[in-house]
C-alpha cells in the first residue's frame, strides 16, 4: 500500500509519468512520424533494461530466489509483452500491452506492494517496471492508435488464462506462489475483497473479464459507428 513506501516522490513519479504519456499520445497524433517509433522503442529499452536490473541486482546480492525472483507474475510477463509491443507495434502485442496494463498493472500502481522507499535501487525499479507498462500501453493504443480489434476482448482473455494455468502448474511443481494461486498476499491488495483463497481466483477471472469489457468499449462504439 502506498503508505508502505515514501509518499511524496512516488505520487510525483505517478505524476510525472502521467505528462510524459499525455505528451507522447498528443504529439503522436498531432505530428505523427518516424520519432514516434523512436519513442515506443525508448520505452521498450527502458522495460527491459529494468527487468535485466532487477535480476543483476538480486544476483549481485544474494537474494535471488527461484520460488519469488522468476518472471512468472503477470506484470512480469506484461513487461516482456509491452517491451516487444513498442518494439514491433503489432496488434496482439498492443492489445495484451494495453489490457493487462490498464486492467491489472494499473491496480499495482494505485496500490504499491512495495517495502522499499526513495531512493532505494528496488523504489526505482517498482516505477520504471509498472509505469513503464501503463504508458506503453496508453502510448501504442491512443498514441500509436493500434486500437484492439474485434474479439481482440475474448483472446486476450483466453491467453491469460492460459499463461494462468501455466503458472500454476509451475506453483504446484516448485512450491511457489505466483501470481498468488497457492496462498492470498501477506499485504493487502485488491483481491482481499474478492474472497478467500481460492475462490477469489474465479472471482479475479470474472472481474478480469468484466475489466476486459470495460476497457474495449470505447474501441466497441467506434467499431460500431464505423460499420
């Protein structure tokens, strides 16, 4: 929770991630051109050198662990999909950038799980990973304008669960708890208000679902305009 890190620089951070994304989205649609590729692809560098950081540096502390520090939770995957949507700006790539993005790793920006305070290595690293993934997404969906087509709602969908049952598979196997299927979080979070273990899984899939609907209704009306 936010009262957990130092208020101030976060909420500015926040802030300030939030101009260079309205700036990138109107600049992109006012004077499209070739910086604008140069931009996603700045942005896709900046997600991915924070991923190659965070590793180095659990490494280089003797801390990292394979049941916590694999990149198996969905924000780690969102990552990996944002920094390859920026680089190549394909549809799919954008649309799982923009639906997990606003739809799941929004909700780690509004409610930090973070222990660590400015100006310490894992404070940046927390910002740069997580809003790197919400401007991503707000820069090739609004920027970029690669809006998400029909049933693009229903497949990115089916792959998270997918990459779901995937996950947790690896839990049962190692012992671990990503993405938390074998345990709740020790914070709070928001799925403390969908039930207790396991049955918020089933209730954070209805909501995902839901949150999916929400998300591509605006694309949903255009489309329906537009014949």
């Amino acid at each position: 929770m936010l009262g957990l890190v130092t208020p101030v620089p976060y909420l500015a951070a926040v802030v300030l991630a939030l101009a260079i994304g309205i700036a990138l989205c109107v600049g992109a649609r006012r004077r499209p051109g070739p910086w604008t590729v140069v931009a996603a692809r700045l942005i896709a560098l900046v997600l991915v050198s924070d991923a190659i950081s965070f590793i180095v540096a659990e490494i280089v502390a003797k801390t990292w662990s394979p049941k916590t520090d694999l990149p198996f939770a969905l924000c780690d995957a969102a990552v990996v999909v944002a920094a390859a949507g920026c680089w190549w700006r394909k549809p799919l790539l954008a649309e799982l950038t923009y639906f997990w993005g606003l739809a799941g790793t929004l909700q780690a920006v509004i409610t930090p799980d973070l222990n660590a305070g400015f100006p310490h290595l894992v404070f940046f690293q927390y910002l740069a990973g997580h809003l790197g993934i919400v401007l991503a997404a707000l820069y090739l969906v609004i920027g970029l304008r690669i809006a998400p087509r029909p049933g693009s709602v229903f497949t990115t969908f089916a792959i998270t669960v997918a990459y779901t049952a995937v996950v947790g598979l690896i839990d049962a196997l190692s012992g671990a708890n990503y993405m938390f299927l074998r345990r709740p979080p020790s914070t709070w979070t928001l799925l403390k208000l969908l039930g207790p273990w396991p049955w918020y899984i089933a209730s954070a899939a209805g909501v995902a679902l839901v949150l999916l609907m929400l998300l591509d209704s605006p694309f949903w009306i255009a489309r329906r305009r537009h014949g």
